[in-house]
C-alpha cells in the first residue's frame, strides 16, 4: 500500500510541477508581449491550464474524497468562466481601439476561398480629395 501512496504523491507533485511551469510560462508572456490581445491570450490560457494542473494535482494528492469533487467542480466552473471572460475583454479591446489599422490587418476569401491580407491605401482623386482603397492586394 505504500508503493501505491507514493506513487501517487510523485503524480501530484509532477502535475503541481507543471501548473507552477505553465504559470512562468504565462508570466513570461504577459510581460513580454506588446499588444494587450496577446497578453490576454497568454493569460487567459495559462490561467486555466496552469490553475488546472494544479487542482488536478491536489486531487491525485489527496485521493477520491469529497474534497476531490469540489476542487474537480472548481476546474470545470473555471474552465467555463475563464475562457468566456477573457473573450468578453477581447471584444470590448477591439471594439474600443482608437487605432484599428495599426493592430489588425483586414483577411479577404478570393473567389477560390484563399485568404488574402487586404490593404487599405488612401489615393487622392482628381479633385485632391483623399479616400481609403482596399482593392485587395497581398502583402
């Protein structure tokens, strides 16, 4: 019965391991990255696979008890909850940028389905007045 036990204390202790590494992960990226939608995206994602490994850890630490159903029951909400808040974020990121043509680039399906980046080119017309032309050239 002691194999068995420490066993299972080496299966926790390598899933905590991994939550802790997908946290530096996450940290690294958060800090490194410039733009806010790519820092959102490393933490959103290793806050649910980092806090996830590290519930799942504790789980095969302690064993199936009822202490292991609740802190399966907070992976799931968190698995449900995190994903859908950072989306929510995102959303509102995009919808209040002030400079949209400096951050996103404009994809365009040709009639073959390809995806081609659109560029916006501003032209002046014979009357000198300037005005925005995506005529769908590729970078």
């Amino acid at each position: 019965m002691e194999v068995i036990e420490w066993i299972q204390f080496l299966a926790g202790m390598v899933l905590l391991l991994l939550g802790l590494l997908i946290f530096l992960i996450q940290m690294i990226g958060v800090f490194r990255f410039r733009y806010v939608l790519n820092r959102m995206h490393a933490a959103a994602m290793g806050d649910t696979l980092g806090i996830g490994c590290c519930l799942l850890g504790l789980i095969v630490m302690r064993g199936f008890s009822f202490t292991s159903l609740k802190l399966l029951l907070v992976i799931i909400f968190l698995w449900f909850s995190s994903p859908v808040s950072s989306h929510l974020i995102a959303r509102l990121e995009v919808t209040t940028d002030e400079e949209p043509k400096k951050h996103y680039e404009k994809l365009v399906a040709d009639e073959n389905g390809t995806m081609i980046v659109c560029s916006q080119r501003v032209r002046e017309n014979e009357a000198g007045v300037k005005k925005e032309d995506g005529d769908g050239t590729v970078f």
